[in-house]
C-alpha cells in the first residue's frame, strides 16, 4: 500500500521549505506519535525540527526517510532444524 506525502495543505512553509507535524507524519505512515517519538529518540528515524510552539516537525525529505523505515521488511532469523 502506497503512502502518500502528508496532505500539502498540512504543511507549515518556513523560508519556503515546507514542514509537517509529527502528528500528520504518524498518521500517514500508520503509527502512533508515541511511537514516532520512541524511533526519534532511538535514532532510527531523523529528529526533525522543534518549532516555536514545541511541535515537532520533518521536511518532505525527512518524511520520506520516516516512511521507508516504518515500511522496512527485514528476514526472521530461524533457528536450525536440528535444534
């Protein structure tokens, strides 16, 4: 399932670079914000930027970057078969 670029409208333009809440980010790609911030703090996903208001936000870039990592599909690691 193809997830979008959050709603443009959403976005907030700074110096002509537009910016999208956490909020919207999360929605987008399907997880909750808690989670969003755990990935931040882990460094699995870029920190973003803190606004005046204390809002976190991303570049479309950034964006991206959240995106293909919730979206990651990595191998299980079986045990042997004689174990």
């Amino acid at each position: 399932m193809e997830h979008p670029l959050p709603n443009p409208g959403k976005a907030i333009e700074i110096n002509g670079i537009s910016y999208f809440h956490a909020a919207e980010v999360a929605r987008v790609v399907g997880v909750s914000r808690s989670t969003l911030t755990r990935w931040r703090q882990d460094g699995k996903i870029p920190a973003g930027y803190r606004f005046r208001d204390g809002r976190i936000l991303f570049k479309s870039e950034e964006f991206e970057a959240v995106r293909e990592f919730a979206l990651r599909v990595e191998p299980v690691m079986s045990k042997p078969l004689d174990q």
